[in-house]
C-alpha cells in the first residue's frame, strides 16, 4: 500500500484480534491496546474493550509513532 494512498483503514472482523499493551503501562488502567489484524492496526482503550476500536492503515500508525518518539513518547 503507497504512503500517497488516503483510503481510511478498512472495516474488518476483530473477533480474532490478538490485543496487546505496552510493557511500559503501569497497570492503572489508563492505557491503550493494539492489534494488528486483517491488515489494519486497531486500537482501543483498555478499560472499555467493548467500546469503539479505532483502525489505521500501517503507513498511518507508524507516522504516529515516529511522532510520539520525536515528542518524547516511549512504546513498545
């Protein structure tokens, strides 16, 4: 998938997703999980997991993240 391409991450079935915190949460229940699943990466908040799921295209999710590093952000 081009980095040019603006198409939003699409709709998949989340049913299978192997969710995951980072090893830096304190455990206060104020994190975020991720998934990669169906060629998306999801995200949700860990205290409300049958909440809304946000999905990026991997192009999307690392631009975060390499933004999150230049701002200081650790992740894992």
């Amino acid at each position: 998938m081009s980095t040019n391409d603006r198409r939003p991450a699409r709709e998949v079935d989340m049913s299978g997703a192997c969710w995951r915190k980072s090893s830096h949460s304190s455990g206060n229940g104020a994190c975020v999980e991720v998934a990669a699943v169906g060629g998306v990466v999801a995200v949700r908040d860990s205290k409300e997991r049958s909440g809304p799921v946000l999905r990026f295209r991997p192009d999307e999710w690392a631009s975060f993240l390499g933004g999150a590093a230049e701002e200081g952000v650790t992740h894992s």
